[in-house]
C-alpha cells in the first residue's frame, strides 16, 4: 500500500548543504574505485561486477524504502551503490558491448532525460525535498543510477584517449567538471533559477567530476594517473565518508513547494 505523504513532514533525503556535496564527490569517486577493484583488480569482469552492483542496489533501495525516516548511513551507503553499479555498467556499455564513450553517454542521457519526465508527468514535480513515498522513492533512486551512469560516461569520454574519447586527460577532466559546478553555484547564489534545475545538473556534473578523480588515484602513471592501489584509495575514501558524517551532522530535508 501506498505511503500518505502527510505521514513524513520530513523527507528521507539530507538537506543539501555544502556537506551534503562533500560527501556526494567522495562516495562518488568511491564508486569509481570500488567499481574498478571489482571488475578489474578481481577480474571478475564488467557483466559479473554488473549482477553483483545490481543486486546490491535493489537491496539498498529496498531498505531505503521500507526505513520510516532520513538514516544517513543507509542514505550514503545507497549513494555509493548507484555509484558503483553506475561506474559498471558505462564501463559495460562502453567496452563489452563496444557503444565507445560518445554513443554509451547518449544513450544514458536519452534515459536520465526519460526518468526525470516521466517522475515530473507522475508526480508534478522532481523535487529532492518530496521524496517521501514509495513510489517518488524509486523514481528518486533510478534518476540518481542513471545520472551516475551518464557521469561514468562523460568522465571517460572527455578524459580517454581510446573508444572515441576526446583524450584531454583526468586533470583537465577534473578541471572542466569543477568549472561547471562553479558556473551551477554562481547561478545558486546570483540569479533566481529553478533551485530543482541547478539540484539535478550540480548531480550529474557531481558524477564525472568522482569519476575523474577515481581514475587520477588509481590509474598507471604513464596514463596520468597516480596508480594507488584501487582496494587502498576505496578504503581511504570510505574512511573519509565516514568521518564526514561523525563530524558533520545531517538532518533530513523538509518538504516545501520548492522551484
């Protein structure tokens, strides 16, 4: 049965504050990490790493669904599931399938576009501070996997040099990246833009920045990586998230009409 939204004056998201996307970067280049360790440093392989990451997911978002109020240990540890299965399933699309980074990030922008629609026309709106049913739940965490997808895709895209990849390297990637999220922060603090609107493109540019900066930690020197060790740099990034939210109190976000 469905959950009566006046049951939660709070939604079962953080408030987005600076902390918030603190942890975003890092749980997203996590997922980067983690990713890579599985598929490559264990050798399971993309299709395998996909099974694995997809049944972590639909657990996590079943648990997120099923918990009453904001948990910010599940929260993250959702976050970095869609991560990690996002990081898969580009690399998937991109490599085993051979779509190649340009065709791999159309087709998961096609489907960002399409879930985000199809939650507006259902719902009337795409607001983070109404995720407090069942059902905008899952609209919520599918948007969330395929942004995170579509980041895998435009990180290696504009970083790689091989599968149609503009080549210009994870330090310039990350560059570019964080450019765009300081363009979204001046249209945040400067003009009345849809708060929603600057929300969702800060996610997705969130996505590729992590993903540039998972491959820079982790990647051989000769490619100009830093060749940490995946399982160390996964480690060090997970201790870091947790820190973050000893350290740094979350609160649950309150429903208003939002823009």
């Amino acid at each position: 049965m469905m959950t009566n939204r006046n049951e939660h004056p709070l939604s079962k998201v953080p408030e987005i504050t600076l902390t918030f996307w603190i942890i975003k970067v890092a749980a997203t280049t996590l997922g980067e990490t983690g990713g890579d360790w599985v598929t490559m440093s264990l050798d399971l392989g993309y299709l395998i790493g996909c099974a694995i990451f997809a049944a972590l997911f639909i657990a996590l978002v079943a648990g997120q669904v099923k918990a009453k109020r904001f948990h910010p240990v599940l929260y993250w540890a959702t976050i970095v599931g869609t991560t990690t299965l996002g990081t898969t399933l580009a690399d998937f699309a991109d490599r085993s399938v051979g779509l190649g980074y340009p065709g791999g990030a159309a087709i998961v922008a096609t489907l960002l576009v399409a879930s985000l629609a199809v939650w507006y026309r259902s719902e009337g709106n795409v607001s983070v501070r109404h995720v407090d049913t069942a059902r905008v739940e899952w609209f919520y965490w599918c948007t969330i996997l395929f942004s995170q997808t579509l980041g895998t895709a435009l990180g290696d895209w504009t970083a790689g040099s091989d599968r149609g990849g503009l080549g210009l390297g994870y330090e310039n990637g990350a560059l570019i990246f964080g450019a765009g999220l300081a363009v979204v922060a001046a249209l945040y603090f400067f003009t009345r833009v849809s708060r929603t609107a600057l929300f969702w493109a800060a996610f997705v540019l969130t996505r590729p920045l992590g993903a540039t900066l998972g491959d820079f930690l982790d990647k051989p020197l000769a490619q100009g990586g830093l060749n940490m060790s995946r399982l160390y740099a996964s480690a060090a990034l997970l201790v870091f998230m947790a820190l973050c939210m000893m350290l740094l109190p979350q609160r649950a976000a309150t429903r208003d009409a939002g823009r």
